[in-house]
C-alpha cells in the first residue's frame, strides 16, 4: 500500500512538472522614455523654471497599457517600461527644468499625467501642467508608430513635444 502511494505521488509530480516545463519562457523587451541630451551652448529659455512634482493618475504602470476600440484595457506582457511612467516623465524632464538653484528665484512645474498608453497605431500622453499660481492647462499629445516595437519611441515624441510646450509658458 505504501508503495502504491508513492507511484501515484511521484507520477502526479512528474505530470505536474511536465505542465509547467511545457511553455517556453515570455521574451520580455524593456523600454525607456529619454530626451536628447541639452548641448551646453544651447541658450538656457527655462533657467526660471524647476521641474516640481510629476504623478500618475493614468493607471499605466511598468506594462505598456493598449486601449482597445470597445474601450477595453489590455497590457502587453512582453512590452515593459524600465521605469513607472512618472519616474521616466521626471528624469527626462529633469535636465530641461533642473531644480538647482535658488528656490525665491524658481517658478516650479507641477504635472500630473492622465494618459500614458497606446492605441492600435498611436502612442498618447496626456498631461495636465500647472506652473506657479498663474499658468495650468491640459494637453494631449499623439503619436503614430508603425509596429508595437516602435510604440515607446512615439511615446518619447510625446515628451518631447511636452517639452517644448512646457519651455514656451
């Protein structure tokens, strides 16, 4: 009896072992969204503008999130992004708006994010601003891309064309 139960025990082990080893590995590409670098004789329009606080109200998280056309949400798994999508906003901003300096003589921006995603063939981003007490808007910008594999670099022509936005206020 005993030995009958150890073949059923080792041969449920073998079958379930079979189960998990049966389906090849998710090849996950990793993206990140980044600006080119300031050249140092580029004229400095923003010096009188820091970078403030960047936060996420989007839902999109490290999964590049895709809107369906029946308002259905869905993630690509194989799709991630390096970093949550208000960190990547912060640190590709953050040499455009530096926050160094005196603070009396900085107007700071403050964004927050309510659409970072992919439709079937365009990248979105959707920020609202707020610079100081004076100026705040809310902009989306689109981006098309031929192949999922292009999708983050239309969302870094997102952010750059945010970038220029936020320079002219």
């Amino acid at each position: 009896m005993r030995i009958f139960r150890w073949s059923i025990l080792s041969a449920a082990f073998i079958c379930i072992a079979g189960c998990f080893s049966a389906y090849p590995p998710i090849r996950v590409h990793y993206y990140e969204v980044s600006l080119p670098r300031v050249s140092a004789s580029a004229p400095a329009t923003t010096a009188a503008t820091a970078l403030g606080s960047v936060a996420n109200t989007s839902g999109a998280k490290l999964n590049f999130m895709i809107l369906e056309e029946n308002s259905q949400v869905s993630f690509d798994i194989r799709s991630r992004w390096v970093q949550l999508p208000e960190q990547m906003l912060s640190n590709a901003l953050a040499e455009r708006f530096p926050a160094g300096g005196p603070s009396r003589e900085k107007v700071f921006l403050q964004l927050t994010v309510f659409a970072f995603d992919a439709k079937t063939s365009e990248a979105v981003l959707g920020v609202n601003y707020r610079k100081g007490e004076k100026i705040s808007g809310s902009r989306v910008f689109r981006e098309k891309y031929a192949s999922a594999g292009l999708r983050a670099e239309a969302m870094t022509r997102c952010v750059a064309a945010l970038a220029q936005v936020l320079a002219g206020l």
